[in-house]
C-alpha cells in the first residue's frame, strides 16, 4: 500500500500543477500568445496530432539511429579501454571535455561540413548518448570481480573469450544503466539538431510554430518530445527486464 501510495505522488502532485495553472489562466484572463491553459494545449495536441506524428517519425528514426551507433561504439571503446588502460587515460578526459561543449554550439558546425539531411542530427544525438553509454559500460568491465576472470582463465579461456563469458554479460546491468540515461537524451538531441537546420521533424515544427507565437502548439509539441523521451527510456527498461529477469526478482 505504502509503494503505490508513493508511485502514485508524483501523478498527483502533477495533477495539481496542472490545475492550478488551468485555475490561474481562467481567472486572470490571460491570453493564448502568453500561456495557454492545460486544456487548450490538449485540444491543439488533438488538432494537431496527424502533423505532430509525422514529424515525431523523423525526430524518432534519428534517435534510434543515434543510440544505436552510440551503443555500438561504446561496446568497442569499453572494451579497448578496459584491455588497455593507457587508452582510458588518454581517451578518458576528452569523452569528459566533449561533454562540457553545449550541442547547440556544435550543431551550427556540423550542418556547415554535413549539409541539411540527417546527418548531423544523428551525429548531435551520438554526442549526447555515447558518452554516459560508454562511460557505464566502462566502468562496469573494471569492475567485474577478478575472480571470475581467474576462473575462466584457469580452464585454458584466452582475453576475448573471458571478455566474452564475464566481463561483458557482468557489465550488462551498467551498460543498459547507460542506455535509459542515452536513451532520455536522445529525442532532446535530434530535436536540438533540427532546430538549427532542417525542413522536418519536432525540432523544425517547433522553431516554426514559436516564431509565429502560437503558445498552444509550443506546449502541444513539448508533451510530445517528453512522452517520446519517456517512451525511448521505457523501451530501454523493458529490454532491461526481459534480459535480465533476475535483476527484476530481486526488487522489493
């Protein structure tokens, strides 16, 4: 009872939010142009949602390809750097500096030297997803406990094999830990790429629609990029049960 009491807070504190600002937008009167109430942005999320979905494949499809380079990647990089450790300590201070450089400084760049197709919003997600992928993935091969690995090598197992039978199917739990946080951050990504230059997709739609100030659309776009965002780490947590069931069984 106490656990859905407390899964069930959040709904309600948000709830609350959203009937207070649909309180405050009645009562003072204020216009579309400046706040849209909660149930105007949901009729205009209904009004609008055949364009929206249109644009929500693009922004999707350059995401998935994101998280799915990043990941492959990070499954290379983790590995190099957890063979050799003079790699970690070069590489691992520019994974961490790259991380500190806004995209929305790096986007204009990558649109001048890969034009206006998806290019450089795949590359904007890449940015933003590799590095907690690669960084998880990482540090859960270092920390694979060494017994294992003497076990297996014991019985004759060379390096790839060892990373093959321990050190990768341990380090699981981190990397997918890696990927709901990549995952999260890559609608945003794609988004933030199509801002600077693209003819379609979320971030396009929603550059549009904010220099005409239709608020309504504004908001009506923002709920789509956050459930698309909590849709992508859904998708992360439901590979995550299905493989590793017993991850799931050991929760309260």
């Amino acid at each position: 009872m106490k656990q859905t009491s407390e899964r069930l807070m959040p709904a309600f504190f948000i709830l609350g939010l959203l009937v207070l600002w649909e309180g405050a937008v009645r009562i003072f009167g204020i216009p579309l142009y400046v706040l849209p109430s909660p149930v105007q942005v949901a009729e205009t999320l209904v009004q609008e949602l055949p364009v929206l979905a249109l644009h929500a494949r693009v922004t999707v499809a350059e995401a998935l390809a994101g998280v799915a380079i990043s990941l492959v990647l990070a499954l290379a990089l983790g590995v190099l750097m957890d063979c050799f450790p003079m790699i970690r300590q070069g590489l691992y201070p520019v994974l961490v500096v790259t991380q500190t450089v806004p995209m929305i400084v790096l986007a204009p760049i990558f649109i001048i030297y890969m034009g206006f197709g998806a290019a450089p919003k795949i590359l904007t997600v890449v940015l933003m997803c590799f590095f907690p992928v690669a960084v998880s993935f990482s540090d859960g091969l270092s920390q694979v406990d060494a017994e294992y690995v003497h076990l297996v090598r014991s019985y004759g197992a060379g390096q790839w094999k060892t990373y093959c039978l321990v050190k990768i199917p341990a380090a699981v739990p981190a990397l997918l830990s890696g990927l709901k946080v990549a995952a999260t951050y890559s609608i945003s990504g794609a988004v933030v790429g199509e801002w600077i230059g693209s003819q379609e997709g979320l971030g396009y739609y929603l550059l549009r629609v904010k220099n005409g100030y239709m608020l309504d659309k504004v908001f009506a776009c923002v709920v789509v990029i956050i459930l698309l965002s909590l849709a992508m780490n859904g998708l992360i947590r439901v590979i995550a049960m299905v493989s590793m069931p017993y991850e799931r069984n050991k929760r309260p």
